[in-house]
C-alpha cells in the first residue's frame, strides 16, 4: 500500500511562472510486489510489480478535480546493498479518467496509457520513490496534450 504527493502542472501555469503552495495530486496505490523474480547477476535482478493506483488531481481552472484509476505493471531493476535495495521502474499501463479536460489541456479521451519512470529505495517493508508518470491517450483520439504528474511516494508492504 502507498501513498504519494506531487505536481501535474498544465501549460498555463509554466508559461506564467506561477509557483504553488502545495502539490495539487496525489496517488493512493494497492499492489502486488514481486510477482516474479528474474535474477541478472549476483548484484542485480529484475522484479515486477502490480498496481492498482487511484490518483486525485486539483483543477482550478473549473474548481473541481479530476479522479483517475490505473493498472500498471512495473519492472524493477534492483541491486542491494546491505539492507538496501535500490532500484530503477519502468512501467506503462492503462488509466481511465472522469474527464477528458484538465486545466488547459485537452486530453481527448477518458481512456490514457499511463508511462511511469520511478527511482526509489527499499528497507525491510517500507519503500520511498521519486517517479514521473506521463498519461496520453498515445493518439487513439484526434487531440492529444497529455499530462505529466512527479510525485514523491512512501510505501509500506504488509
């Protein structure tokens, strides 16, 4: 189970320098760690991972939020030292989104692919992340501006 919060900035607000008070998304995630194992060498191995993730993003252009739920398998390159893993995730998965504006972009769909780019390390059950998730509806639709979401996670395995 984790948590994570960060920034989905739109154009307009880079365009305008605008800086924010606080993150305006946050990502709660359900999954499964290690599904499968891969070892490369003695130092690295490969593990994928299964997530259920539920995101909230902050839309004050129309004072409301958007919800979006995804599925994202994610493939880890892991090397330990000490009590440390430290690790590299690459994933790409499916999101589905309450609506197809958020601020000023256009996302031309309610159905996205989510690519996901996470560093992070692990010690005994807790995990901390640093990742960049990029959704786009990958040109299923005529318009197609797409959002990237960087966000700073903590997560716990049970």
């Amino acid at each position: 189970m984790g948590l994570a919060w960060g920034e989905a900035a739109s154009r307009w607000e880079l365009d305008r320098g605008i800086n924010k008070l606080h993150p305006d998304s946050w990502r709660f995630t359900l999954g499964k760690p290690q599904l499968y194992q891969w070892p490369l060498t003695d130092e690295w191995r490969i593990e994928l991972d299964l997530e259920a993730n539920l995101y909230h993003w902050d839309d004050p252009f129309r004072d409301r939020s958007i919800s979006v739920i995804s599925a994202v398998p994610l493939f880890k390159a892991i090397t330990s030292s000490e009590d440390l893993d430290y690790y590299l995730g690459l994933g790409i998965g499916v999101a589905a989104m309450d609506s197809d504006i958020w601020m000023d972009r256009q996302l031309g769909s309610h159905l996205q692919f989510e690519d996901r780019v996470e560093l992070g390390l692990r010690y005994y059950r807790h995990q901390f992340s640093l990742g960049l998730s990029h959704f786009s509806n990958a040109d299923i639709a005529d318009i197609n501006h797409g959002v990237n979401v960087y966000q700073i996670g903590y997560s716990y395995f049970f």
